[in-house]
C-alpha cells in the first residue's frame, strides 16, 4: 500500500512537472506602467504592477523582479523586498489560482530629475511541489520624465524684478508683464483678462489692472553646466537647471519670447540644448522633457565658448540672462564682453553658501548670487 502511494505520488509529481513546464507562460502576463508621464523632481508617484494568470493551472508562487533607476526611491509601504545598489531592486511575490489578475500600486519619490524607464520584468515561477522554478524575461516600456524641481516664488521673483529694471530702462514702447502699476477704469478696448474682478465689484464697475511700459525685447537664457572642478559641484549644475526651468515658466507665462542655450547636449538629440519658446505658447513642456535628459557630464564647450559665440550672433533688442557657477576671472571677462557688446546682461551665478562670492558687478548691469546649502 504505501508503495503504491509512493508510486502514486511520483506519478503526479512527474505528471505535474511535464504539465508546468509546457503550459507555466501560457496566458501569464506581466505589465508595469508609471502612474505618470511625467513629475517634478521631489515628487511622488507611483508604478503599477498587473500580474495577470488567464488559464486554468494555478501558479502557487511567482516572483517578479524589477530593477529600476536609485533615483526613485520607494515609499516605506513599498520597499519590502527591495534593496538598493546601482539600481533600486524589487521583488514581489504573487499566488494565482485560476484566471486571476492582481494589481499593486508601488508608491515612489523622484529624488532626481531625469527621465528613467523599465525595459523588462524578470519572472520565477514555481510548480506545486516548488521543486522545479521557470524563468522568463517580460519586456516592458514604460517611462517617466522628472522634470526639475521649481525654485521657491520668492526667489526666482527676485530675479525677474532685476530682469524687468534692465527692460524698464530702455524705450517704453510695450506693457511689462511683470510691472504691476495699478489699477484703473475699463475701456472697451481692453481684454478681459485685465478685469480685477475683486475690486470691480467694490467699486461697483469694472476696474481693471494696468502695467508700466517696456520694449519689446527677447529674453535669451545661457545655461553653462561646465564643471572642471576637481571636486565636482554637482548640487550647483542642478540648481541652474532648476532655475532655467522655473524662470523660464515665468517668463512665457508673461507672453514673452524665450532662447534657452546651453553647452549641454541633449540626450535625445546629442547635440547642444536650444529652444525656442514663443511668447505664450506653452512650450515648457518640451524644454522641461530637454532638462529632464540634459547631460551635464558631457559639456561640449566652457561657458566663456558660449558667450563668445553669442556676441558673434547677437541680434539688437536682446536681453540675456546668463546662468553659470563658475565665478574664474576668464568667465566674468567673457560676461562683461557680451555686456558691452550692447544688450543688458543678468548673471545668476549658483553657490555654496559657506564659500565665497567672487563675482564683482562692477561691468556687468546685474550679478545675482544664488546661495545653495550643500
């Protein structure tokens, strides 16, 4: 009798090894999607996970792997069986009976921007008698841009304030976006979206807002990500990207026209970054899907290169905000050069708080010093 039952239990475990074996990947499917497009850095969001069995053999147990960027870093709830080396690893455990689908939502926080993406999920699978384990790869393609993070209001204030003081000093020919002057009667001539809506109705008529007087100028925006440093700023270069982004956004939501250049290559194009963004137009968009994959590592040229150039194509009526950490007596030279060349010029220069500002403003029309903490 036992013998039988020794026999018996061969049997099935012979049997069931040949059916697994043939028929595990059958019907199994395994998707993994970002709950988003796209985020901004310091963000969060979320990837989900559908696993699903659509036949009648059950899967007792199956693991997925995923490996994806350290830079999104899973939430505690989501972090069981997950390590973190050059990439964040996971490893969730599912159990399927039949035609079964199972979702899980894995909450993460973008502490980078970048644009990361998960091209496969690794599959075990086990048997009943969890003697015998299958492997498949499942491709994916599913990504998610991170955009850079946006500057406090308060600060980037600070320098469209000094933007706007080098416009409101040439002709006044055009509004100024940024200058709010005060408010007065409503003239049918005027657009709708110049009614101040608070004060029309304690005044009893419509009221709207009313703006100082510039020229009609282009901003053009130079981003130098250079770093030749022995000891590598990298927190610096972040914080100018992050700065292009926001002053940008800031600039075309006032419908003005914008040049962002920089000496980083784009990582979908490979050639230097270069963007147009018409006034009003809602393209920050695509610049903030250009910054998000910005090389910074691979600068094709230095800053002091970039200004040069730009003095040799320097249209009239330009206003240009350069960007740049690097304070050396070459970089402040090539900065007063594109000064007298004859457009203003408003350098932002990033640093550590607890190192020292060299820059001096005295042959430039405005320098800002941007303090980041380490």
């Amino acid at each position: 009798m036992l013998i039988l039952l020794l026999l018996g239990l061969l049997l099935a475990f012979l049997l069931q090894r040949i059916i697994y074996e043939k028929n595990w990947k059958k019907r199994l499917d395994v998707t993994l999607k970002f709950q988003d497009s796209w985020i901004y850095e310091g963000e969060k969001s979320a990837l989900k996970e559908v696993v699903k069995n659509d036949k009648l053999l059950p899967i007792p147990a199956l693991e997925v792997g995923i490996a994806m960027s350290r830079n999104l870093r899973f939430d505690k709830g989501a972090e069981a069986n997950s390590n973190v080396t050059d990439q964040s690893y996971k490893r969730d455990i599912f159990s399927f009976l039949f035609h079964q689908q199972i979702t899980r939502t894995l909450p993460f926080e973008a502490k980078k921007r970048g644009i990361y993406q998960i091209e496969n999920a690794r599959i075990v699978a086990y048997d009943l008698f969890f003697k015998n384990n299958y492997y498949e790869e499942y491709a994916q393609q599913t990504s998610i841009y991170v955009y850079p993070r946006q500057v406090d209001t308060r600060r980037i204030q600070m320098v469209c304030q000094a933007l706007s003081g080098m416009i409101l000093s040439r002709n006044c020919l055009y509004e100024d976006p940024f200058e709010f002057a005060g408010i007065r009667e409503y003239r049918k001539e005027d657009p709708m979206n110049r009614i101040n809506w608070k004060t029309s109705a304690r005044a009893g008529e419509l009221m709207v807002n009313q703006f100082d007087s510039t020229t009609n100028i282009e901003v053009t925006i130079l981003l130098d990500v250079k770093d030749d440093d022995i000891l590598k700023e990298e927190e610096l270069i972040e914080e100018s990207i992050r700065i292009v982004s926001s002053l940008t956004g800031r600039l075309v939501k006032s419908k003005m026209e914008v040049q962002v250049r920089s000496n980083a290559l784009d990582k979908e194009t490979k050639e230097k970054l270069e963007e147009h963004l018409t006034a009003g137009a809602g393209r920050c968009a695509v610049l903030n899907r250009k910054l998000a994959g910005l090389e910074t590592e691979e600068a094709v040229e230095t800053g002091m290169k970039v200004l040069e150039e730009e003095i040799k194509h320097q249209k009239k009526n330009q206003t240009y905000v350069v960007i740049s950490k690097n304070q050396s007596s070459e970089m402040q030279v090539a900065v007063q050069k594109l000064s007298k060349a004859g457009s203003p010029v408003l350098w932002v220069v990033p640093f550590y708080s607890d190192t020292e500002f060299l820059v001096s403003s005295k042959y430039l029309v405005s320098v800002i010093g941007w303090e980041v903490n380490r």
